[in-house]
C-alpha cells in the first residue's frame, strides 16, 4: 500500500505539507573555512566552474532534442555533501529530495538519481518537463570512500507525455494532465541502468528517441562530472577541500552584506505586479505582493532583507501556480537573488559576483497560507509557473527600487515559448518548440539590452537548423522596432521572427505579458508587449493567445511573433536627442515615435543619411508636453482594461 503522504503529496511526519523539510543551513569545518589557504580557495573555485562548464558542453554535444542541444535550456550545478549550492553562475535544481529519500551512507559510486515531480521536489523543479538528474560524488581512501558532494543537472524536455505535445497543456486544471510525475527514484544502481524506469519513462513520450538520448546525456555528463570532482578531492584531501568549500559559501555571505545589503536603508516597503491569464478563467490580475524588510545590524535575528509574500492571489485554476515554499524557500532565494546584484557599484562588479549558498542566510522568506499562487496544494497545475517565478524577480526589483530611489532596472520579461507541430513533408510526426527572449529594462545609467535570454547561454534556434528540420521556412528575424519602453534611458527590444509553414501544422504558445506589458520605472514607459498574428496584412489576418495549445495554421500562412520589449528608466523628454536619432538610423525606434515618444523634432532623411534634428523646435515640443505623472511606475495601457480602468495600482507611488 502506498503511504498517505506519498500518495498526496505530503511531508512525512507533518500534519500539513506546509512544515517543510528541515535542511539546516551548517558548515563542514569547525572555523568554517576560515583557516582556508586563500590561494587554494581561489584554485577550488575556478575548478568547480571548470567541472560545472565541462559537465554543460557533454550535455550539449551529446543530447538530441533542439530543447536542450540547441536552445540550451538546462543547467548543471554542483552542491556538497550538506547540499550547498557552490557554483554561481546560474541557477539549478536542489539535491534536498534525493538526501531526503534516499540516505546519503547507503549511495555507491555509479548512482544517478532522477526526479521530476514538483511536489515532492522540496520546491527545485518547477513543471513536469524539467527532468533533473543527480549523482553522487565519492572521496576517501579505499574502504572508507564517502559522499563528499553532488552533480546535479536538470532540462527542459521536449516531451513527458500529458494532453498536448510538449507537455504543457496551457488549460491545464490538475497537474495530473501535465505529464509523467516522477518522484526521486534511483535510476541508475551501481552503474546499472534501470531499463524499466527508462522505457515507463520514453513511452510516455511524444518523442521517445529524443528523452532516452537527452537522459542518456545528461547521466552520463553529470557522472563525468563526478569523477572530475573527485579528482579534486583526490588531489588535496577531503577536508582541505571541505574547508574550502566553507570559505567560498561565507565569502559570498560577506560580500553581498557588505556590497549589496549596505546600498538598502532600514525600512519596510511594499510593491506587487501581475500575471494577466491562467489558461481556464478570463484574464485578471493575479497577484504577487512582496513586502521587503530590510533589518539593522542589531536586529536579534541578524542583518538581513524579509520578504514578505503576504497578499498574493489566491492559487489559480490554470497552470500558473509555483511551489515556492518548501524547504523555508531555499530554491526562491537563489532564483530571486540575482536581482539584487544590481545594486552593485558598477556592471563590472554585478558580473563578478556568483549566487550559491551563500546568499541563503541573508534572506528570510515568509509565506502565506496554503492556497496561494506561491504555495498552491497537489494537485494545482504547475507547468506555466514561469509566469509567476518570473514576475516575482520583477516585483522583487520594483520594491528593491522604491527602497533605492529607482536605482534599480525596469521592467523585462524574458522567456516563453513558441512553437509549431505536426507531420512534416514526409509524414513524420514533429515538434518544434523554441524560447525566444525578450528586451531587458532601462538602467539609471545604460539603456535595456536586445533580446536577451532569462537561461544564461539559452539562445533562439538557428534558422538553418530549423528549415532543414521542420516544413517552415523563416522569412526574417530581427528586432523589434518601437517594443523598447520609451525613457531617459530606453528598454531593450523584442524579437519579431517571421515564419511561413509549408504544411498545415498547429501553432502552440506559452507567455505572458500580452496585456500586460514591462512596467517602466522613475518617469520610464512600459515596454511593448507580446504579441502573435497569422497571415499580417492579409484577408486571414487574427491574434493569437497568448496561451495557445493549437492553433490551427494553413499552408503558405505566415505567423508574426513579436516578444516583449523592457521597461524605460527615466523622463523620455530627458533622453539625449542624438541617441533619438541614433536610434531611428539603427530602426530601433521609428520617426514617428521619436516625436510622440521623445519629442524630438527630425530633419533630414534615413534614405540619404541626412538624418538629424532640430534643437529648437524639439525643445519647443518637449516645453509644450505636461508635467509626468507622480506614479513612480508605469504599467502601461493594458493595465487599465484588467484594473477597472485605473491607470495605476496603489502601491505605485513612493
């Protein structure tokens, strides 16, 4: 019989899932890694960056699906023996499930563990196609070889099986319409595959051959990995590294209270933003609320920023819902972290600093009651929980910036994925899906970044691959002009992909941000938002939803696909006339809106280069324009049709 909490979802020995599974943040050394020779550290971390880099090339040289080969969109990370993040380049997974059911004494060498289940995954997987797999890592002398750490990878699949090809059904009512749940299983013992959980696994699959060589990669990669690592340890002893290890986490632990916490003043502030849709209701405004504290250094509980997630909506009815709150948050804190690395002195700096474990102890997080986009209850669907896990990072940003005075970025929204399937001109079945990025926001002193991509090293899927691949043919990629929100200093630009299909097929999309756009800060515009259109100009022109499971698309239709431009920083009426005009000889910004926009005054021609401005008559036009608005925030037009027609929230103004 299979126990109670397994079944629902419940932690065992808990009366509600909502006590989490303790995992107490500790160190492997008594002084914690304070007598560390500073040259090794230095000599460890680059290696782990090394291994962590080495075990990402084997997956994307040996794996088959577009998703993970192509777009890259998976991530490996390296933790210790106490689960601690040590890598920072990027974000991962956690090891927490696997050290929760399945003891670490009792693993061998040549164990890979795998799960994908976002329930039982202590809050590390957020939707069922993100299949993540672990191995452990062994030191010591022969006879008392341990576990000394873990490397961890986890992907974006093409397919686990659930209503729709890809494994998102954008209707979803239960996470029981997703996909195959697994929870942390052993899937290789010793070294020894486990043919029957791969072939459960592959026949649940659209795209069998592609999750058994993708799966295949990645256990073998993060199994390299391992023996990479162990090498280390090999080389100068488990507790020189162990010590190590200590001194890399309290660093970071330093550094962002000395360089990051110090730039916040002591304070409570409040701020909220929205996803726009669920899939199942009309659009609304689903809430997340983050109420930031920021404590003295006297504080009895230490120097540290609360977050504070009281007043989110509650969980929705579609597949927008994230399971945030296991494990105390330890996998939010990590992901929302990177936010606060610009607050850093300069770009330069922000680069440098990574975001492991350490960042842990200087976050506290407190949530709301089950129920809640942020703490929803098995079964809720999960699999677009993208729009929430990403709108948190901008909601943290906004209220980081009214703390700062708006030295924070606007606005962006960077992942969401498009795609088209069918048979191809053979007969053969396909699935082409792609992440394609989006414009970041307007920095207080640099302008937002084009098409960026929230996955670092993530990218669009090279046109020559694609029209080799699948019956479409892609008439243009470029920017998207005018989608950058206006301001003193402009949001980056969307994509606009055009393609044409060669056979009837069905469009799928999942995104956000087509009603709501990327707010701008400080007298800053909201950006553009998302946007799909079959056949442009044409008799058959129609939108596409934002959520769209399959749409149908005719042979020789073209789809427009326009991404979301980032929010502006600052007074439009402020930015620089020659960058205006800079801006419309590269066709970032068209001559009309720089006059409706920026309220320069153009001269001459783009045809004959000739393009410049009037001084006069654009100071004239900027004098003639009305005072801002007060709102430090600006969330665009669409706000108003889901608010009741308010321009602006409550929460908006310092």
């Amino acid at each position: 019989m299979i126990p109670a909490d397994i079944a629902t979802g419940v932690q065992s020995g808990s009366a509600s899932r909502r006590a989490p599974t303790q995992f107490p943040f500790g160190h492997l050394t008594a002084d914690a890694g304070a007598g560390a020779d500073p040259v090794l550290v230095e000599i460890v971390q680059g290696s782990l960056a090394s291994v962590e880099m080495e075990v990402e090339t084997a997956i994307g040289r040996t794996s088959r699906s577009p998703m993970i080969r192509d777009a890259h969109d998976f991530r490996a990370g390296i933790h210790d023996r106490l689960l601690r993040k040590l890598t920072g380049r990027s974000y991962s997974a956690l090891v927490h499930p696997i050290a929760r059911d399945f003891p670490i004494e009792e693993m061998r060498e040549g164990d890979v563990f795998f799960h994908n289940d976002v329930y039982r995954s202590e809050g590390g997987i957020g939707h069922l196609p993100d299949l993540c797999v672990t191995v452990p890592v062994f030191a010591g002398p022969e006879g008392e070889r341990r576990v000394v750490a873990f490397v961890q990878a986890f992907g974006h699949h093409d397919d686990i099986g659930g209503a729709v090809p890809g494994s998102m059904p954008s209707n979803a009512t239960s996470v029981f319409e997703e996909g195959l749940m697994v929870p942390p299983i052993r899937l290789w013992d010793a070294g020894v595959p486990n043919r029957a959980a791969l072939s459960i696994m592959t026949r649940n699959s659209r795209m069998p051959e592609s999750l058994a060589a993708d799966l295949d990669a990645e256990c073998s990669a993060c199994l390299m990995g391992a023996r990479r690592l162990g090498e280390l340890f090999d080389r100068y002893g488990v507790e020189t590294v162990e010590s190590c290890f200590d001194a890399i986490i309290d660093r970071t632990t330093t550094t962002y209270r000395r360089e990051i916490l110090s730039k916040i003043p002591v304070g409570t502030w409040t701020w909220e933003d929205y996803a726009e849709h669920d899939g199942v209701d009309d659009p609304q405004l689903h809430t997340q609320r983050i109420t930031l504290t920021r404590t003295s250094a006297d504080d009895k509980d230490g120097e540290r920023l609360i977050l504070d997630f009281g007043g989110t909506s509650p969980q929705a009815k579609g597949p927008i819902n994230h399971c945030g709150d296991y494990s105390d948050g330890v996998f939010l804190k990590k992901w929302l972290a990177p936010i606060l690395r610009n607050l850093a002195d300069t770009p330069e700096r922000m680069a440098e600093l990574d975001v492991n474990e350490g960042i842990v102890p200087l976050i506290e997080m407190r949530f709301p009651p089950p129920g809640t986009l942020l703490t929803p209850v098995f079964p809720a669907p999960t699999n677009a929980r993208t729009f929430v896990i990403l709108r948190l990072l901008g909601v943290l940003a906004g209220v980081v910036a009214k703390a700062v005075d708006g030295r924070m970025p606007a606005d962006q929204e960077t992942i969401r994925y498009t795609g088209v399937y069918g048979e191809d001109l053979e007969g053969r079945p396909y699935l082409m899906r792609e992440v394609l990025g989006g414009g970041s926001g307007g920095r207080y002193y640099a302008d937002g970044e084009d098409t960026i991509h929230v996955v670092p090293d993530s990218r669009n899927l090279p046109t020559e691959f694609t029209e080799a691949r699948f019956p479409f043919r892609v008439e243009s990629l470029g920017l998207a002009m005018d989608s950058g929100g206006a301001g003193q200093f402009r949001g980056g630009l969307g994509y606009e992909k055009q393609i044409r299909m060669l056979k009837d097929a069905h469009f799928m999309s999942i995104a956000d941000r087509s009603i709501l756009a990327c707010w701008g800060v400080k007298g800053g515009l909201a950006g553009k938002p998302f946007q799909v259109t079959v056949d442009p100009g044409g008799p058959n022109e129609r939108e596409v939803d934002a959520l769209a499971d399959a749409e149908p698309i005719k042979a020789g239709e073209l789809v427009r696909i326009r991404t979301t431009g980032g929010g502006g920083w600052g007074n439009p009426l402020e930015r620089d006339p020659e960058l205006v005009v800079r801006d419309v000889v590269w066709r970032k910004v068209s001559p009309q809106a720089a006059l409706a926009d920026y309220g320069v005054v153009l001269t001459g021609s783009l045809d004959d280069d000739s393009l410049g401005y009037d001084a006069s008559a654009t100071a004239s036009e900027r004098a003639s324009r009305p005072e801002p608005t007060e709102a430090f925030f600006d969330r665009g037009p669409g706000y108003a049709q889901l608010a009741a027609g308010a321009a602006a929230a409550d929460v908006d103004w310092l």
